[in-house]
C-alpha cells in the first residue's frame, strides 16, 4: 500500500494534484510522466478522496469511538516520507494531533495534542 500511494502522489504531481478518474496503463520511461485516459473526468472526487484511504491503510488507522481511541495496526509510510502529521482527529468530544515519524527500518508514532475528552492512541506493531 505504501508503494502504491507512493507512485499515486507522484502522479498527482504530475496532473498538478487534480487526479483524474482513470490513468491509462501504456508502457512509459521512468522519467516520462504517465498519461491520463483522453476523456477521464479531471478532476474526479472519488479519485483525489482514495489518497485518503490508501493513508489509512498505510497507517493501519482506524478509530473506536466507544473507547475513545485511535489505533495504528504496523503503520508504515510510503517510500521518501519521513514525517507526517494527522491534526484534529475528532473521536466522541475529543481532539487530538498525531505525528509519525520514520526512523531508518522503524516508525515512530507520537500523540500531539489532545483536548477535550481524553483520546488514546494504541499502537500496534
């Protein structure tokens, strides 16, 4: 997944982050850009939103409401990310900001800031 969301976020940059609906799959050099299908949307909704998913699953996020936490199931970061940060995750009355980090092989994750009802963050390796 981290590969993947890697190559999608080159991509993006390359349609100045407006992602069309479709890419075509023709043969191209490393240094060529890839090439939109002629009468793909751009941009399309659905397909600039399922960056967001990718990063979830890279991350292995989800959230439980009932318990007020936010778990992270072997996080990992697409390749050339060192640091992200996740700002104003709500979950049931409070906010929280986290940051991950990559340190060489390992992925260090680091609650921010929380306000209002206690949030946890479990991290699962």
């Amino acid at each position: 997944v981290a590969k993947i969301l890697h190559n999608l976020f080159e991509a993006g940059r390359d349609f100045d982050m407006r992602m069309p609906e479709l890419i075509c799959g023709f043969a191209r050099e490393a240094s060529e850009p890839p090439i939109a299908y002629p009468v793909a949307c751009l941009p399309q909704a659905w397909a600039a939103g399922s960056a967001f998913m990718m990063l979830q699953a890279c991350l292995g996020l989800s959230v439980d409401a009932q318990r007020r936490e936010v778990r992270l199931v072997k996080p990992d970061l697409p390749p050339g990310v060192r640091e992200l940060s996740l700002s104003g995750l709500t979950v049931d009355g409070g906010c929280l900001d986290i940051a991950v980090q990559r340190h060489g092989t390992d992925i260090a994750v680091t609650p921010k800031r929380c306000e209002g009802a206690p949030v946890s963050v479990v991290l699962e390796s």
